[in-house]
C-alpha cells in the first residue's frame, strides 16, 4: 500500500562489473513497476565509483553508441557524466514508460558537476549523498559546482539510512527507529535506501518502518514528495499587520493548491480567512 522509488541501472555491456542484464525482459518487469504507480528513477549505466572523475561529455551520447566499459574497481573507459544521465533515462522512458525525474548514482559517487548535469538532461530530483555528510535531514537545492553559485532547478534528498553496513539491516530496526524518532520530532525527511537483493531481513527492516510509521507520517516516492518540496519551494508568503489583522499574501507562479499553513499552538486568538487574491493565481 505505499509506492517508492526503484532507481533502475540501465546495463546493456556485459564488463568487469557484471553481465548485460537490462534486456526487453528487465524492461517488462520495470514497466510491472510503472503500472503499480511506482516511481523509477535512474541508476546509471555503468555504475561506476568512478562516475565523480568522468568528464562531462558532449550531451550528444546516444544508445547503442554510447558504450562505457568498467575495467575494474577504479577505471572505466568510453564513460561520461552525461551519456550516464542521458541514456539510461532515455532507455528507461523508451522501455518502459517511465517519466524519469529522480536519480541515484552508482556507489554514491557524487561528482561536483552534477547538479548541471542533472539540470541539463531533465532530472528534477536527486538522493545521492549521505545526511550525515550533508548535516541535514532537509532537502536542499543544489548549486552549480556545489559551491555558492548559481541555484540549480534540481533538489538533493539526503539517504538517512542505508543497508550496507553491519551489522545487518535487519539487526538494525531498533536503532532505525530510533533515529526516525528524533527526525521526526523536527518534521524531518528520512531517505531509507536498500537493495532487493535480500528479501528476508531488509524485507522485514521495511516492513518494521510501515508498521510503526503508517499513520504517523507521509510515505511515498522521491518524486511524488520532491514535487511537492518544489511547489513549496516556489512559494512566496508575506506576513503584515494591516487595520488590527494580520495578512498573509500567498503568490507562486505555478498556481497554489492544498496549502498547509501550521499556526503556533500557544496562540489561541487567531481567527484565519482565506482571500483567494487575483494576482497570485490562487485556488485554495
């Protein structure tokens, strides 16, 4: 009953990683995924730890041209930052129906042009670092270079909690738990990431988090929540005090729908009207 995101590696070279696997049979099961309303989102192509020291590319690599080989752990040839983005969302859309907007690079290599890259080839979301490394259980906006630059149309959702580690995920929901507790004590984002490789334990971890979390917070897909984050986002409030009122102008270009505003709970003298005002596109 809760749909997620499936970032799906668009293999089609058989190399040092592995064997060719993305095949019209891979398609179809992805395709399965699609008609469940399930979000897929990009993996790569190559998955390569390398992806963060690959060059930009031309942006004209295309399928079956485009043909990264990964040598081995550190090297990989005939790979670019773009021909990763590029062709395996093409594949992804072309195959299976996919309307991919959301990304996750193989082992998290995370490279500083990325941002651009991403913004360039159509993605609109990406979960590919770590929280702890990013100090925040927030989404944030992604900047050119990853520096102060220029903002980026493309948000970062950082993975809070990851099944690589040991001791096993499952030995782990406890202390998973846990952590969400706190999160969510300052309406935080956890990003959990596992792998389907293991249906016993890591089954049982995602289950253990439905159960406990079910009624108590939203649960869904990077792009169901990562669209709602940008519509956020592109909201502009102002807060004035006019005749003995205060008066909140709400405008976003994109048109407003389903606005949540939290009042303070100490403040029990505040009367709310709505005024749906004409230069802000509104529809409450």
């Amino acid at each position: 009953g809760v749909n997620g995101t499936f970032f799906i590696q668009t293999k089609y070279i058989r190399d040092w990683n592995d064997a060719a696997f993305f095949d019209q049979a891979a398609a179809e099961r992805v395709a399965d995924l699609v008609e469940m309303g399930m979000d897929v989102g990009s993996h790569t192509v190559a998955h390569s730890r390398e992806l963060e020291h690959m060059e930009m590319g031309s942006g004209r690599e295309r399928y079956p041209a485009y043909r990264p080989m990964v040598i081995d752990d550190f090297h990989v040839e005939g790979a670019t930052i773009l021909g990763e983005l590029r062709v395996s969302k093409y594949l992804l859309e072309e195959l299976t129906g996919a309307d991919v907007v959301s990304f996750r690079p193989g082992r998290l290599s995370y490279p500083f042009s990325l941002p651009e890259a991403l913004n360039a080839t159509g993605y609109r979301h990406s979960s590919s670092i770590a929280a702890n490394l990013t100090m925040s259980h927030l989404p944030f906006q992604l900047t050119n270079g990853r520096a102060y630059g220029a903002l980026q149309p493309v948000f970062e959702y950082p993975v809070t909690l990851e099944d690589e580690l040991d001791p096993p995920m499952g030995a782990r929901l406890d202390q998973g738990l846990a952590l969400i507790d706190q999160i969510a004590r300052d309406r935080g984002l956890v990003v959990i990431l596992t792998h389907p490789n293991v249906t016993d334990h890591k089954l049982s971890y995602t289950r253990g988090v439905l159960e406990r979390w079910r009624d108590r917070a939203w649960m869904g897909s990077l792009a169901e929540f990562g669209a709602w984050w940008s519509a956020r986002d592109a909201l502009q409030a102002d807060l004035v005090q006019q005749n003995g009122r205060w008066v909140m102008t709400a405008q976003s270009e994109d048109g407003i729908r389903n606005l949540g505003i939290i009042l303070p709970r100490q403040d029990r003298r505040l009367n709310l009207t709505l005024e749906p005002g004409r230069e802000s596109r509104t529809a409450l």
